[in-house]
C-alpha cells in the first residue's frame, strides 16, 4: 500500500527512477542536492522551468553511458534529445542560426 505521506512517496519514486534510469549510485539527498544547487535554474538556459509535464528540472543524462549529467528545463532536455546529443548536428544548427542574424 502506497503512503500517504508525499514526502516518503515522493522519495519511494526517485529511489526507484534513479536505480532505472541512471548508471550511478545517487542517493535522494544527493539528487536534492544537486538540484538545490541549481537554484531552480536550468544550466543551458539559465532560466527556470516553464511548460513541459514536470513542474521541476529534469535530470539530464547519456542515453548511450547512463551518466548522469545536470538539471535542464524540459525544452533544453527535448531539444538535445530530439538532435540524438549529435555535437556535429547541434554545431551546424548553431551556424545555421547565426547565418541567418
């Protein structure tokens, strides 16, 4: 029976996402952490999250290795998802948006 308690849930969940998710040893206060030294800000953007299902940061990670990397807002994480982590792809649309300024 799950807990009424949304701090134990809440808890109870990130144990479980992280063992899933991530190749790393994270414990909670660790994750909370991390995410408080981000200040509720994203590390690409430096803005906070707006929109996206999550009211929170995402922890961003290596599809490939499962390392763990930082805290990003929904659209930097989808948009790094979305070009696959290409370096050579996210260089060109880089040049492609400066040619046009």
């Amino acid at each position: 029976m799950p807990s009424s308690d949304p701090i134990k849930r809440r808890r109870h969940w990130l144990k479980r996402h992280i063992r899933q998710k991530f190749d790393a040893k994270l414990t909670v206060d660790e994750y909370d952490a991390k995410l408080a030294q981000r200040k509720g800000l994203c590390f690409l953007c430096n803005k906070p999250q707006r929109g996206g299902r999550t009211p929170n940061l995402v922890l961003d990670h290596d599809h490939k290795t499962k390392r763990i990397r930082e805290f990003l807002c929904s659209r930097c994480n989808i948009a790094l998802g979305l070009l696959e982590d290409d370096v050579d792809l996210l260089r060109k649309a880089a040049a492609y948006i400066e040619s046009f300024r």
